[in-house]
C-alpha cells in the first residue's frame, strides 16, 4: 500500500503544477491593458488601412504612411466619422476604448485633420501604448 502511495502522490503533484504552469503560460499570450487612460507613441489609423500598414514590408511603410494620411467625414456636430488611413503619434495621451486582438486594440486619440483637431477611435499596437502612472 505504502509503495503505492508515493507514485501516486507523485502524479498529482506533477499534474497540478503543469495545470498551473500551462495557466500561467496562457495568460501571458494575450496581455491585456488594465488601465482607461494611456499615452501612445507610434503609428494608428483606421481598422483597414492600419491591417494594410502593418502588411506592408519594413522599408514600404514609411511611404505608406506619407501616401495614406488620416482622413475622416466631421458631421455638423463636429463627430468624425468614416475614417481612413494612418497617422503618427507622439506621445498622444489616449483613452483606451477596447482590445481588437492580442497585438491591437481601439483608442480614442485627438488628431489633427484638414479642419482642426477632432477626437478619432483609432487601431494601434498594444505595445505601443503606455497607461499612465
């Protein structure tokens, strides 16, 4: 019985810390920003061309962002809409609006177009966001 006992034992203890480990390991795969405000340094723009920016090879990219500049329709209320194209920030202060995927997700950032400067939902890299402190 004794001998029994021990291998027993054994296989628990070894099948709980992999169950842990394999929980843990999950978790990291998808990081999920735990803050509403944050600042954001890199490129962002609308759903589609900012997929079409990210398939863009390396040394393209630049030239695509200088030929797709962010564009959207401002209703007489002053809401922008239907946006297209990308745009560069700067440490833009944003308010992070929902997670697209485990490399992208939605803010709300201000950015400059044609008629003044006007609150957008745009995609950017989560790694690309910082929460503030």
């Amino acid at each position: 019985m004794r001998y029994l006992l021990a291998p027993t034992l054994a296989a628990i203890i070894a099948a709980a810390s992999t169950a842990a480990a394999a929980q843990t390991s999950g978790a990291s795969d998808t990081p999920k920003l735990q803050c509403a405000i944050g600042y954001v340094t890199g490129i962002g723009g609308s759903a589609q061309s900012f997929r079409e920016y990210l398939a863009t090879p390396d040394r393209d990219r630049y030239r695509y962002l200088a030929d797709n500049p962010i564009q959207c329709k401002i209703s007489d209320e002053g809401r922008a809409s239907a946006c297209t194209g990308v745009t560069s920030l700067r440490h833009e202060e944003v308010s992070v609006y929902d997670d697209i995927d485990n490399e992208t997700m939605a803010v709300v950032a201000r950015v400059e177009l044609e008629r003044g400067t006007y609150p957008v939902i745009i995609v950017v890299r989560k790694q690309d966001v910082k929460c503030e402190e």
